[in-house]
C-alpha cells in the first residue's frame, strides 16, 4: 500500500495530467448523465454509466503514471 500512496504523489507527466483531466471530465458528464432528475432512455443511461466508469479508470491510471522509472 505505501507503494501507492507513493507512486500517486509523484510527480506525473505533462501527458498524463491532460488525460487524468479528460477523464475527470468524462467522470463527471456520466454523473450527471446517471443523476440527471428526469426520465431518459435505458440506453442514453447505460452509456452513461459506461462513461463515468471509463473517465474514473483513465483518471485513475493517469494519476498513477510517473516518470521515476525506478518504481
């Protein structure tokens, strides 16, 4: 576990900030999707679902890239 916690407050490349910030957005237009107060297609929430979930594991992965090859 310290493993983590180290490799996630390392520093992260230019790249990697840009997709983690993509993601988070992706994350959280799914969100809305999914909480949105009214009533829509089973199949306008499905991708939405598939979208939160798809911007949390990019921004998750991005988080955890480093450029301290040693790790």
């Amino acid at each position: 576990m310290k493993k983590i916690i180290k490799r996630a407050s390392a520093p992260t490349p230019k790249f990697f900030k840009v997709l983690r910030n993509v993601g988070l957005a992706l994350a959280a237009i799914g969100g809305t999707i999914l909480a949105a107060p009214i009533t829509l297609p089973v199949i306008v929430t499905t991708i939405g679902g598939y979208v939160a979930v798809a911007g949390g594991v990019l921004s998750a992965a991005s988080q955890l890239s480093t450029t301290d090859d040693s790790q």
